[in-house]
C-alpha cells in the first residue's frame, strides 16, 4: 500500500493537493455536523454535506492552495498525533461509537477522556497551523512562494530532452 501511494504521490502530485483539501473538508464537515447540526438536520443530511464540503474544499484547493495546505496539515497533524498517543494510552473512543452516542442522545456516556483529547488536538491543531503560517511569512518576505516547479513536463518537452540527450552523445 505505502508503494502504490508513493508511486500515485510522485505521479499525480498536483492532485494531492486536491485531496488534501477534500479531506479537510471531510474532517471540518463531519465535526461541524456532530457538534451542531445533529440537532436540526437529520442523520441523511450528514454524506451530502460531507460530499459537497469536500468538493468545496478541493475547488478552493486550486485558489488558496498554501492556506488549505496549512489548515489540512495543521488539523491532520493534531488528529493523527493524538489518536495515536490514544492508542497507547487509552481512553478514546471510536469515531463511530462516538457518532452512535451523539444520534441516540447519550452525552452522559461519552467518556470525560474525549474532551481531554480533544482540547490537546485543538492546541495542536491550531499550534502547527500557527508555526506554519509564521514559516510562510518568512518565506514570502525572503522570495515568492511558486509551485511551478511541480508541473509534468509534456510529451513534447520529454521528446526534445531525448532528442537533446542523444545528440550530445
């Protein structure tokens, strides 16, 4: 799996940046819906508002790319280092058992822990999204950021590096 995803990130690297920004709308989705609109929307309402919360995020991707990096890195970073410092330690519960509790009203069975790691997930959410944007910061005043660089080349310009190569020979 981690060959077929290094291969698809080394081919296809213009469209992780879309995917990242899918999946933070996904993520942003999915707890806006499970903090908030579980109360006035019902549970059909939650994959169409992920779905079109994901396309939105991926077509605003291609306008704030460096700003969804930031956000998508930022808030990835802060789940993924707390669910697995969770693993070790214990105390939090699946994502799914915590959706089932929300749909059937049953807050006082959501373990205190969950809160716990959610307040470290928000600070180091929001820490590394901090830390990124100063590092933006520094590096726009020192030269323009530009993703040019991670262009394909075109079937023509490989055919002349060819040509170009074999000529020198």
């Amino acid at each position: 799996i981690g060959g077929f995803a290094g291969y698809f990130i080394a081919m296809y690297h213009r469209y992780c940046f879309v995917l990242a920004g899918a999946y933070l709308g996904a993520i942003l989705s999915l707890l806006i819906y499970n903090i908030f609109l579980y109360r006035i929307l019902p549970e059909t309402f939650m994959t169409p508002f992920m779905i079109t919360s994901s396309i939105g995020f991926a077509v605003l991707n291609f306008f704030y790319r460096d700003d969804i990096m930031i956000l998508s890195t930022g808030i990835t970073g802060g789940y993924m280092t707390v669910r697995g410092i969770s693993f070790i330690i214990g105390g939090f519960p699946s994502e799914f058992l915590i959706f089932e509790l929300v749909k059937f009203q049953k807050f006082e069975e959501i373990p205190w822990s969950l809160d716990a790691y959610f307040c470290v997930m928000l600070f180091l959410s929001v820490s590394g999204i901090y830390v990124q944007c100063e590092l933006k910061k520094e590096k726009v005043k020192q030269e323009p950021v530009s993703y040019t660089h991670l262009t394909m080349p075109t079937k023509a310009q490989v055919q002349v590096s060819v040509v170009a190569v074999s000529l020198n020979k």
